[in-house]
C-alpha cells in the first residue's frame, strides 16, 4: 500500500467515526430535550370595552289612513282615504329631521320617517306618532298610531279577514337598502306560511301595502309575525269595519316588538256609549297567541288609579289564536295583564258601540320602560298617558320637552294611574322602576290608543377580547 493510500484511508475513515460521534451527540441531545420540561409561552388576552360611533335614530310612521275596494274599475285598489298629522318630541339635539318614503300602492300618500342626529357623541331620545280621521259612506272614524324604529321582526295582533273588514298589512322600509320580508300567520289551523307573504320585496325608504284577507282568507282572530332580512322595517295593520253597509269604526294598529311571559295592556277605554252595548254583541275582547307551546294564561283586568276586578285563566292551544270576551266592564278605564309560562302576545279590541258612528280601538301591548323614555302625543281628543307598574312601586316623572312645569305620579305595585297631557306635545318620563305605558283618546264616536316605546337613546357597547 503506497503512503497516498494510506493516508486517504486514515482520513476517511476518521471522518466517518467523527461523523458518527457527531449523530449519536444529536440523537442523545434530541432526546434530552424532549424528556425536559420546556418553557411555556402564554397569550396576554385582555378584554377592551369600545362604545361605536353614536349614530342617528330613525322612526317610520304608517302614513294616511287607508280605503281599500272604493274604485268600481279596480275593487282591489287602495286610495288616501284621510291625511295624519305627525307630532315629533325630543330629548335634546334640536328639531329632528322630516323625511318621506314611496308608498307607490296609495296614490298621493308620502308616509313620513324622522330623523334625529346624534349630540354630543351620544343618541338622542326621540319620539313620534301620527292621528286621523275621516267620515265617508263607507269609511270612518279616529285612528293614531306610533312612528317606530325599524325591526328584524314584530308581531302584529288585531283585525280580521271577515265579512265587513277590509284590513291591510303596511310595511315600510325607511332605510337605504332593500328588504326582504316573510310573514307567518297564525289562525284557525295554526301557523301557515301564506304563499303571498313570503319573499316579499320592500324596496329602499319606500312601503308596501298588502290586503290582510289575501294572506289569512276568512279567519276572525289573526295574529302575523313579520321577519326581514336584508334591512329592518316598520310593519303596521290597518283595520276598518262595515256593518250593514253602514261603517263602524278604523284604527291602525303598533306592532308588537317580542313576545313575553308578562303581557301589559294599559288604559283599555270602556266609553259610556258601549256600556248599554255589551247585551247583544261583545265590546271588549282580549286576543292572545302562544305560538309555539301549549300553555294556561291568567288574564287580570284591573281598574286604572282602583283595584282588582276580575282574574280568569284560558288554555292557549300552540300557535292558535284564543280570543276572551271580557264583559261586564263599566265606563272608565282599566289595565289588562296576560301572564303565562310561555311566551305569548295579546291585544284589546274595544269599541264605543255596535251602531251607526260608532269606533273601535286596538290596544296593544306596551314595553317594559327600564330607561327615561321620550313621549309623542298626537292630535287627538282629550288624550290621557296610562303609567303602570310592575312588581314595584315606581314614583314617575313627566318634565314637557318644549320647557315647563313637570309633574309627579306614584304608581303602586301592580297597579295603574291615568295622567291627563296635552294634544300635539312631548314629554321625558323618568321611573323608579320599570313601568309600561300607552296614549289614549276617547270621545264621541272616537277611540284611540298606542304604546310608549322604549327610547333608542343609548349607545350600545361592544366588548372585543384581543390575544397578545
């Protein structure tokens, strides 16, 4: 073996042994780690609480009062039947801003929207409501009703698709973007999705008018939800009555924002013109819906600023409509309260009489106020706020937004006060404890009333968790 070969052997074959001392070091080395503990490095999350940008409050109102069926070429036409005036209040902020929508179904009607600006970083409180009335052959009587905020969903509980009805379902979409809107009746066979209330299209800041008897045919006790994607709306019911021929009365209905275990009806108006009526035809009926579970409601009717009259129970077969006379009422004014263990929604019928010139009235369910809430009292005549309590007493303030004295009430527990206010006004009422409460106006051969609604004055807050 030459001295080259030697030398190339010597070195490769420490190479090799250098290599493999270096792989076994790396394997014991890997190993080693892996049986020890390694360090732990954990995320800093720490929760921020970020109120977003106020933005402004939007409310809708219904628009004119409606006639439905009045063209001998188009029976199923609608016309504006009588202009409303609207009454606008707020908190603070200046003078909201009057807008219009389309309502291409009802010639010359523009239903208006209002629009408060955000002050100070923060909403603003703010209030509306719209009153009319007309007296035609085939059409009369006093209706006012509450400019809302747009919901995703809302219940509607009044009317009928009887003989004598021509109801109609108003929806209004006051935002900039389409809706698409379902409704879902509940009636004599339960809840049905009527092929004319789905996939209905609401175009932006404009309404749709649609007749009630065209999406509950023949049914005397209709209650509809209404849900939209896309944008909330405004959803409303017209209903107006003719008896023989001889017109009976028209209202034109809030809708209800949830269903709940405690329903509060306030300052149902027993005028004395009804009270000789009660014999041949009921007066006063109550309509409560469970929609989705069999349940018992216990229904109390007490007297506004007076005690307890009457407590009855009714089983609520899921998803159908009950319907409750309640007779023997005297003239004046009493709150009624549906509780149950489900979910349920209610509402009033009452009428100033069976004959000719008389109205009726749907009184819906008002919201639990657990804030100052603003309130808009429409034209009307000798309009009254009807405060009731819950299981706690509350001592209730009413200050006039447009300056002046404010006055003081004590509602009992369980209990109800009538406070006399002044036609085309507004007013901030601050509670020591939630309260519910509704407008009302009773006179001859008029009958009105709609719920005080919770103030979108508050800016929501948004809490984000971030991972650091």
């Amino acid at each position: 073996m030459t001295r080259e070969r030697v030398v190339f052997w010597a070195a490769t074959s420490t190479r090799l042994i250098v290599g493999a001392a270096v792989a076994v070091a790396l394997v014991l080395a890997v190993g080693v780690a892996a049986a020890a503990p390694w360090p732990t490095v954990a995320a800093d999350k720490s929760a921020v609480t970020a109120a977003p940008a106020a933005s402004s409050t939007t409310l809708a109102c219904t628009g004119p009062l409606i006639g439905v069926g009045r063209s001998s070429t188009d029976i199923a036409a609608f016309d504006n039947a009588g202009p409303v005036a609207v009454t606008t209040a707020s908190a603070s902020g200046g003078d909201p801003v009057l807008g219009r929508v389309s309502s291409p179904a009802v010639p010359g009607s523009a239903p208006a929207t209002i629009t408060q600006a955000p002050a100070n970083g923060a909403r603003v409180g703010v209030a509306a409501a719209q009153s009319g009335s007309v007296s035609a052959d085939d059409l009369r009587g006093f209706a006012a009703s509450a400019c809302t905020s747009s919901r995703s969903q809302q219940w509607l509980v009044g009317g009928a698709a009887t003989t004598g009805y021509a109801d109609v379902v108003v929806l209004t979409n006051p935002e900039d973007v389409p809706a698409t809107v379902d409704i879902t009746a509940y009636g004599s066979q339960g809840a049905l999705s009527p092929t004319g209330g789905q996939n209905l299209v609401v175009p932006a800041r404009s309404q749709r008018v649609l007749p009630l008897a065209g999406l509950v045919p023949g049914e005397e006790a209709p209650v509809l939800r209404v849900s939209a994607t896309g944008a909330a709306i405004v959803a409303a019911l017209q209903s107006s009555l003719t008896r023989t021929l001889l017109p009976g009365g028209i209202d034109q209905i809030t809708a209800t924002a949830e269903a709940a275990t405690r329903v509060v009806i306030p300052g149902v108006t027993m005028p004395s013109s009804a009270v000789g009526a009660q014999g041949s035809s009921p007066v006063t009926v109550l309509r409560a819906l469970s929609a989705d579970v069999a349940t018992t409601a216990t229904v109390t009717v007490a007297a506004v600023g007076g005690g307890q009259l009457s407590t009855r129970q009714i089983p609520l077969a899921a998803g159908i409509p009950t319907e409750l006379e309640l007779p023997g009422l005297a003239a004046g004014s009493v709150t009624v309260t549906v509780t149950a263990s489900a979910p349920v929604v209610a509402a009033v019928w009452q009428a100033t009489g069976l004959g000719e010139g008389s109205d009726f009235a749907w009184y819906s369910a008002a919201p639990s106020l657990t804030d100052d809430a603003i309130v808009a009292v429409a034209a009307g005549p000798s309009p009254v706020l009807t405060i009731a309590a819950g299981e706690a007493a509350a001592s209730v303030t009413l200050t006039p937004t447009s300056g002046g004295s404010a006055t003081t009430v004590s509602v009992p527990a369980s209990g109800s006060v009538a406070v006399p206010v002044v036609s085309g006004a507004g007013y901030v009422l601050s509670a020591s404890a939630p309260v519910s409460a509704s407008v009302g106006y009773s006179a001859t051969g008029q009958l009105a009333s709609y719920p005080v609604a919770a103030s979108a004055s508050q800016t929501a807050q948004v809490t984000v968790i971030v991972d650091r």
